[in-house]
C-alpha cells in the first residue's frame, strides 16, 4: 500500500489505509499502558505543531502522540507570533520549514490551509483541523472507539447531531465511517445544515429531522460542540430552544427504550448540546476518545513518517 | 516585471485578403482595407497598392473593429503594485482590444473629475481609448450619490457601486434616475450582500464539501430582480455585469421581453470553468472570483443567454491582484483572476470552434454591444471611419503562458491552457503592435 506523507481529510482516503491506521492505533494504545509509555520510533524526528487557532485538547494530545514516540516536538500557537505582525502564512511555515523539520501538524482557521501547506512545504502535513473542512485525526479517533465499543465498524449506525454545517468533525466522520461500510445519519437545525448534502456526501447519507428520530435509528450518537456564535449571528433563536429541540437528554434516551452509545469531540457545552449528567453516565465513551486521540495520533504520525514496513512486520514498536 | 508592448507609427496600410467581420454591419467577408493617414479610404477586392504603402497579407486573418471590454480593473490610483494605467492597457492591446472601461472600485474611489480626468490622460499615449466608469455613490459607500454630471463631463461613461451592488434600493432608484437624466446607464454588481457575507465560492455541493462558506445564486438574482423593476419604474436604463446565476439569465430574458431597457454581460471564465474547479484544484485561489464560478446548469444558461440574444456582452471582469495576495489560503485570498489576455482565444475555444456561436456573433458581443450599450463612438471597417482594427487567427493555437503576461499581475487559472485564437496586430491612433509571439 502506497501511503501519502500527509493526512489533509479522510475523503477519498482507502478502507485499507484507515484500517492500518487504526490497528496501528490499537497496538499503541497498549503502549500507553505501560509502566515507561514510551517509544524510540520517532527518535531525531521533529515535529512543529502550528497552532493558529485556539485548541487546548488536540494540541496536548499531538505533542502527547509526539513525546511517546520520541519525537522532538516544538509549539507555535498565534498569541506573540509573527502572524500578529502581518507575515503570511506562506512566510511563517517557510522559515519554520528552513529550520529543518520533518513534519507539521496544522490547525487553522481557514479551510484549505492543510492544502495550501503541502504547496509551500516539502514536509509531511497532518490536518490537525482546517475551518469548516476536516478534521481527520478526530475521525480517526471517533472510529477507533466505535471499533473498541462494537467490534466493529461496517453495518454501524451512527447519527451525527448538531451544528453539521460548521463542523469539520462531522465531514471527517462521514467520509471515513462511509468508507469503512458503516452507516451515517445526521441531524441539525435546518439553519446548521449544508446545501446539496446528497450531492456532496452520497445518497446513502441518512437526514432526520428530529433528533429522536436518529436516537431511535442510531447505534451511537456523535453530538457536536454548538459553537455559541451561532446565535448572534441569527442561525438560531436561542441556546435555550437549542437544548429543548435538540440536545441530548437522558429523557430522549430512555424514550427510545434502547442502548445508544454517545461521543462528543468536546468540548463539552453542558446543559446545552448534552446534558450534564449523561455526559458523565454509563452511555458515554467520551473519555475514551480522548486516551484514543493519543493512540490515533501517534499511529497517524508514525506511518505518516514512513513507518508502515515495521507494522507490517510486526516490529515496529 | 510585465512585459511592454513595441509599437511602430503606421500611417498607410495595405491590408490584402482579410476575413473582414464587422457585426455593425453585418459585414462577414474577404477582402482589402486601404488605410490613409490613420484613416481607412477605400473597403473592396483586389486594392492596388499606392505608393510608400506597408502591405499586410492578412490571407489567414480576421480583421474586426478594435475590441471593447467593459469591465476591468485598471486598479489606479491606489494599487499601483497590481496594475496601473500603463500595464491594463498593454495587456488589453495584447488581447486584441482598443477600448477598456476600468471600474471605480480604486482607492481612492473614483468619485472625483480629477481622478477621471487623470485615468484618461494617463491612457492617451497607449494604443487603447480609455473610457471610465465612475463611482455611483460618493467613495461606494452607498450613502450619497456622486457628482454624477460633473463626472460625465470629465469623461465618465456610466456609474457603478462595482465590487458591490448599489448599497439600498432606494439610492439604487435616484442613481438610475439621476444617470438616466444624464443618458447614461447604471452599472450594476448584483449581489445581495447580507446573503454572501463572509462567502468564499458558490453554495453547492462542493462549498458543502470543501467545508468553504457559500455565496449562493439567490444573492444574485434579487439584485437582478430589484434593478430590473426598478429599470421598468425609473425608465432608467440598467446594465447588469458579470452574470453567473441561470435564473439571473432567465430574469433578464423575462424582462427584455417586457421590453424594458436592461442589458448585461458575462465573462470569460463565466462560461468556461464551473465551481468543481475549486475542488479539483485543492483550494487555488485562482479559482476565488466574485461572482464566483458557478454548477454546470448555470454554465449552460449563460451559453444559452448567449445564443439567444439576452446575454449582450462578454466582458472580462479583469481584476489583477498581487502574488502575495493570492498567494493565500482560500478564505484569506482576494476575489478576482486577470482576462484581458485569455478572454479572445477562451471565446473561440470555448463558443466558436465548438459552433455554439458564430465568430460574428462572438464578436458583436465584444465590439458592437458594449460600444451602443455606453453609447461610445462606432468603430466600423467603414470608408472615412479612422482605422481601429484587430487582427487575429481564429485556428491559431498556443499555451497560456501567465509569466509573459503584459499585465503586472499572474492571477489566472488559465495557466498552460491551450487555446485557439491569437491575436496577431492590433492598429489604433495611426500605430501598430504586432504580437512578437504570434
């Protein structure tokens, strides 16, 4: 299998790569375990994690992912950078780049800008989350828990709840859960729901009105953050409306007299998107997204380095 | 740095065996021009040659009336470092046309007789007549209306808010009225910009995918809508720029068959490219315009407008910007691509040799509409008229090369494209450019 040095989304990426990459991930996460969590895998290796945007969770868990593999990781997060001053993004990376790295992680505000990277840049680029566009290490991650959860992926159901328009998880989930045969709801206001959704995602793309409804089809419920801007900006009436219409109650679930399984990327509105109480309860895996957000990264930066010969050989870790 | 365009003085002529084509008249055939003094005296078959003629054998050629574009940005004064003057006009010459109408969207904007007086002296010395259109309201605010008389004075030929639409519907009425006093048209950018705000490209399927904020086709249509019954109320007429949107093309066929003064253009990349190409390229800003590229329906409506006579003018819409600027992510990138020098062998490529237009047809909409639409002299291949001519092969082929562009910026997604149609000459106030790369 001939594998991209770069992770820019997970559309049109093969079943055969994300399996890799997520059994890779599972061999890693007994990594974790460990007395010594630590691997020389990536020794000599430096990594550049650009932060444009605000991320506490995703950016600690990439230098977690880069540390456990021995990677030499270094930060820059916009606040006291050179983007304040006016200097491209174009600039910025060359001159990081011409300090002799090997890969970047990028999260940024503009969609595209993992692209755009891979045209200024010889380095691998790992889209740690681009505008509105993908998030592919979340997918992953999102994936690899569903897997641990239900043993599997394909004939899957899983519905994605809340603001899908805004949401580069939601694409990176849809295209990557399509691709390995599960199947794929989602459910939002009609405000926070894209145009041409059949067109651009596939006819087998299920919509649902009304969030019980997807409770009642789906095996595990992804709910998304509500980004609280979307108010102000006249996408909905109130966040109040928001939670009565569409957050996800333990009322709801119980309503639906079945088991469902719920994922948030976090973080966590609660009370609004999801309620408190079931955040924390029996039906959330949502912590064990986050220890596989570790356990996917450190897969994705791994093979994403060159290091697919040794999993295949069963000696690479 | 951009190329620079060589012309010699040329005041006798002997042009031999020319496809002639002149749409003001219907004149589609073989034959010589005499030129004299910068002044064509005789139109026929088989000219003798006076004497201390230069003879060109213009046997695989058409000759047509100089080409007018009636939408660019010429981006002087204020951002010199994209274009000036000097350059929009070398590279409109390089394209094939005589006649440019830069837009008012400058900095500062052009609202004042200085600044018109200034684009149009600064013109005289090109081969191209320069023919401004000035701003509808005072700095495009869309709060006051311009001067709009004094302007006219000093040379403007219309009024346009460009770069956004005439800001409320109100101003939009007493600027048509105003400029209608005065007999000339509004210009108009139709897009409704509470519904394209923070917009990348087209709503669709890929503004879904690509996860890009979307401009959909509505914003369009309810300016067209507005301005067209504001046309029939005002008596005004109105002429709607760079059209993208099918149900724009229908609303105007509605509204010329009501017989209301409304006319429009669309460019180049308008009936080329469609809004996959965003996708397909992986985010190039070449592919950011404003209206931005558009579906495959769309396409075909304004090759459809085109056809039927509702679609007037093809105009470039050339908006150079500089290479740091495009050079971006997407969301950060400017709106606009460079046309001047693509648009003649993208409307033989992409209209002509494919026969969903005659070469005739093509070129009324780029010689003889936008001239009657601004109400600009005639330029005819007419005995007595001063001898404004492009020359170029219609079978020609060649490969976009955006590094030997005459204009000082490269942001064009036409980029080693292949073509047919290349302009040869071009002949305008008594001299001569011929194309080196012909």
């Amino acid at each position: 299998m001939i594998i991209s040095k770069h992770l820019l989304g997970l559309e049109g990426v093969q079943r055969e790569e994300i399996s890799l990459i997520l059994k890779t991930a599972h061999s890693f996460k007994e990594v974790l375990t460990r007395p010594i969590p630590k691997v020389p895998t990536l020794r000599g290796k430096t990594i550049v994690n650009l932060f444009f945007e605000a991320s506490t969770r995703t950016r600690i868990s990439f230098e977690l992912a880069e540390k456990r593999l021995s990677a030499d990781s270094i930060n820059f997060t916009t606040s006291g950078s050179s983007v304040a001053k006016g200097e491209t993004l174009k600039d910025t990376v060359r001159n990081i780049e011409a300090m002799k790295i090997d890969m970047v992680v990028i999260r940024h505000q503009a969609s595209g800008a993992a692209h755009f990277l891979t045209q200024c840049l010889d380095a691998g680029v790992i889209n740690a989350g681009d505008g509105q566009h993908e998030h592919p290490t979340q997918g992953l991650l999102d994936m690899m828990t569903l897997q641990e959860k239900f043993g599997r992926l394909h004939g899957l159901k899983v519905a994605i709840v809340g603001d899908i328009t805004h949401s580069r998880v939601a694409r990176s989930n849809i295209h990557g859960l399509m691709t390995m045969g599960a199947a794929v709801a989602i459910c939002g206001p009609a405000t926070l729901l894209p145009r041409d959704i059949p067109a651009a995602f596939g006819k087998d793309l299920l919509v649902f009105k009304k969030v019980d409804e997807a409770i009642q089809w789906a095996d595990a419920v992804n709910v998304l953050r509500l980004q609280l801007e979307r108010q102000k900006h006249g996408l909905l009436p109130s966040l109040r409306e928001y939670a009565m219409h569409f957050g996800i109650t333990r009322r709801r679930l119980e309503a639906a007299k079945k088991d469902v399984v719920i994922m948030h990327p976090g973080p966590i509105n609660r009370g609004v998107e999801l309620e408190s109480d079931l955040a924390d309860s029996e039906f959330s895996v949502i912590l064990n997204q986050v220890t596989n957000g570790v356990a996917v990264r450190m897969a994705v930066l791994y093979l994403k380095s060159g290091g697919e010969q040794e999993v295949v050989n069963g000696n690479g870790l | 740095m951009p190329r620079t365009i060589e012309t010699k003085s040329s005041k006798n002529l002997l042009i031999r065996g020319a496809r002639l084509i002149d749409p003001s008249q219907a004149l589609d055939k073989h034959g010589d021009v005499v030129i004299e003094n910068g002044v064509i005296t005789r139109v026929g078959d088989n000219l003798a040659a006076p004497q201390n003629f230069e003879m060109v054998d213009a046997r695989d050629l058409v000759v047509s009336p100089g080409w007018c574009d009636m939408h660019v940005h010429f981006r002087e004064p204020g951002r010199e470092d994209e274009e000036t003057i000097a350059t929009g006009c070398a590279a409109a010459v390089a394209g094939g046309f005589t006649a440019a109408c830069p837009m008012p969207n400058t900095s500062p904007a052009m609202d004042k007789r200085e600044i018109v007086e200034s684009i149009i002296k600064k013109s005289k010395e090109t081969l191209v007549e320069v023919y401004p259109i000035a701003a509808a309201t005072k700095g495009r605010e869309g709060k006051e209306l311009s001067e709009m008389a004094e302007l006219v004075e000093a040379g403007a030929v219309a009024f346009s808010d460009d770069g956004c639409a005439i800001a409320t519907a109100e101003l939009t009425r007493r600027a048509m009225e105003y400029a209608n006093m005065l007999g000339v048209p509004i210009i108009e950018h139709a897009e409704e910009a509470t519904l394209d705000d923070g917009g990348a490209m087209n709503e669709s399927m890929f503004s879904t995918k690509l996860g890009l904020p979307g401009m959909p086709t509505v914003a369009e249509d309810i300016i067209v809508a507005r301005d067209i019954l504001l046309a029939e109320y005002t008596g005004a007429k109105v002429h709607l720029a760079h059209l993208s949107s099918a149900r724009s093309v229908e609303l105007i066929r509605w509204a010329k068959q009501r017989g209301i003064e409304v006319t429009c253009e669309v460019t180049p990349h308008h009936f080329t490219l469609t809004d996959e190409a965003v996708a397909v390229s992986n985010y190039d800003t070449n592919t950011k315009m404003n209206p931005p590229l558009r579906s495959p329906r769309d396409v075909e409506a304004m090759i459809a407008g085109l056809q039927d006579g509702t679609i007037d003018v093809i105009a470039t819409d050339h908006a150079p910007h500089a290479i740091e600027e495009k050079d971006a992510e997407f969301a950060a990138a400017p709106f606009g691509i460079i046309g001047l020098e693509t648009a003649l062998g993208l409307i033989i490529t992409r209209l002509v040799k494919t026969n969903l237009l005659t070469l005739a047809d093509a070129i009324a909409k780029v010689t003889v509409a936008p001239r009657r639409i601004l109400n600009l002299p005639p330029v005819q291949i007419k005995e007595g008229q001063p001898a404004n001519l492009v020359f170029f092969s219609p079978t020609k082929t060649w490969r976009v090369d955006k590094t030997k562009s005459y204009s000082k910026s490269r942001n064009t997604p036409f980029h080693e494209w292949d073509l047919t149609g290349r302009v040869f000459a071009v002949y305008n106030k008594q001299r001569w450019w011929m194309n080196p790369d012909f």
